[in-house]
C-alpha cells in the first residue's frame, strides 16, 4: 500500500497537469457513480491528506465537488496524452478523466467516490504529516491516548497521526532504536513523531524512497525488506516477523531497548 510521500507526489503529479483544466470527458465505472458527470467542471486543485488523494472540481454551474480516492493496495493513477494505449489492463479502470489532450485514469481504486464535504471524508484521521496544517503535538496526544498499544501498530494506525504506512514503520522504529513491539507509553514519542515527520518529509519529492541517506540502489533502507541481512549498523542479521496481519523489521540488537535511544 502507497504511503503518505507517494500519494503526495502523485497529487503533485496530478496537479501540474490537471490544475486550471477544463474537464472534457468523464467516465466513473463503479455502479453508484456511473451515471455521473463532471464534464464542463474545472479542476481547482489535486492534493493528498495523509494517504487520500482529492481532485477538486469546479462545476459550470458554480457548486463544488472532490473526486476522493483511495488506492489501497493494488490501485494507481497514469497520466498520459489522450490516445495513447493504456498500461494497464482496461478492466481494471475505475475512472477516466480527460481535458484537453490529457488522459487520467484511475485503476483498481480502493475507494472511488464524488463528495461535496471532502473534509469529512478525512475526518477521522489524525493530523497529515504532510499537511500545511501539521500538528505534532495533537499527533503525541493521539499516540499516548493508550500507553499500552504497541508502538507499531499506532504508526499504522492513521487515526492518530496520517501518512505512515509498513516501509516508515520499520525504519521509524529503528532510527529511534525502539522496537515495534514495545509500549507506546514506554517509548519517546516526541522523537517518534519527528522523525516519523522527517522521513516523509524528506522523501514527498524523491524518485526512490531514502532513509539511510544513501540513495545507491540496495542502500536506501536500514531494515525495511532486509531479512536476515546484516544490520547496517552492527551487523545482526534483520529479523522479519508479524505485527497485527503486516510484516515487520528490525534489528534484535539495535532495538533491543524499550525506550527510545535505549
């Protein structure tokens, strides 16, 4: 599943080339929205809250609307000029949009839906950790709010803090020398949602996520994907297990504190 940098670079992407258009066809092909129609509409913006992506329209007749979708983990949107063949399997389009001679279709959403209130679609998550209106403090609140959860799985939760996904998980926990498995209420979450801003925002405009520093092909992660490989750190070999359904890495030695920088 994309997390929060790659959503905002692809609102990025959407939006250099859809802001200000004028929408000339459009195309939903999920049964509640088939029959609707946003051709003539201009798109005011393209931006991302946490792992959300919005399309803002601007109908002709002067009402507003987003297109809210969600990719889950098998969806994605291409950008491409009109007429040229698709990458992706027709099936498995959910919605086409063209203006001018722009195509974007949006494949195997996980949510697709029209919203005239699109701040309610994201009202329940915590604050984004790319929004121009980060919170951290609200963000400690969120994650200290149970002191017994398991400080990987509150990553994971976009409820408290949005944006995170499995990758940041494992290399937030690792720069903080925490392991996933210890208490919320035992670890630094100051520094947890620092770095956890840090990493995203540092990465919301790269080709290829980085952690490390070193964006060499092979090196760009400390533990994510790195089972039984030696830590970069000490040496340990990674150790990959099972946190609530979604793998996990980490360093046995390196985390092996409670606290974090234990």
């Amino acid at each position: 599943m994309p997390e929060g940098d790659t959503i905002y670079a692809l609102a990025r992407r959407l939006h250099e080339v859809l802001a200000d258009a004028t929408l000339t066809h459009t195309d939903f092909r999920v049964p509640r929205w088939a029959l609707t129609d946003l051709s003539g509409g201009r798109v005011t913006a393209v931006r991302s809250v946490g792992k959300h992506l919005f399309m803002d329209v601007e109908r002709d007749d002067g009402s507003a609307v987003s297109i809210h979708s969600h990719l889950k983990m098998e969806g994605a949107w291409d950008v491409h000029r009109l007429g040229t063949r698709w990458r992706r399997p027709g099936h498995s389009a959910r919605v086409v949009l063209r203006a001018g001679d722009t195509e974007a279709v949006g494949f195997n959403l996980g949510v697709l839906e029209v919203v005239t209130d699109p701040a309610a679609a994201v009202a329940h998550l915590g604050p984004d950790l790319l929004g121009d209106d980060w919170d951290p403090d609200l963000a400690v609140t969120n994650l200290a709010a149970d002191p017994d959860t398991l400080v990987g799985a509150a990553l994971l939760d976009q409820r408290l803090l949005a944006g995170v996904g499995n990758v940041f998980r494992s290399e937030i926990c690792f720069l903080q020398r925490v392991s996933p498995y210890t208490r919320t209420g035992d670890v630094d979450l100051p520094a947890v949602v620092q770095t956890a801003r840090r990493l995203l925002w540092d990465n919301r405009v790269r080709s290829v996520r980085c952690t490390t520093g070193v964006l060499i092909r092979g090196k760009e992660l400390w533990v994510y994907g790195r089972d039984r490989k030696p830590c970069r750190r000490c040496g340990e070999a990674i150790v990959r297990s099972d946190l609530d359904g979604r793998v996990v890495y980490m360093c046995p030695r390196c985390q092996a504190g409670a606290a974090a920088g234990g």
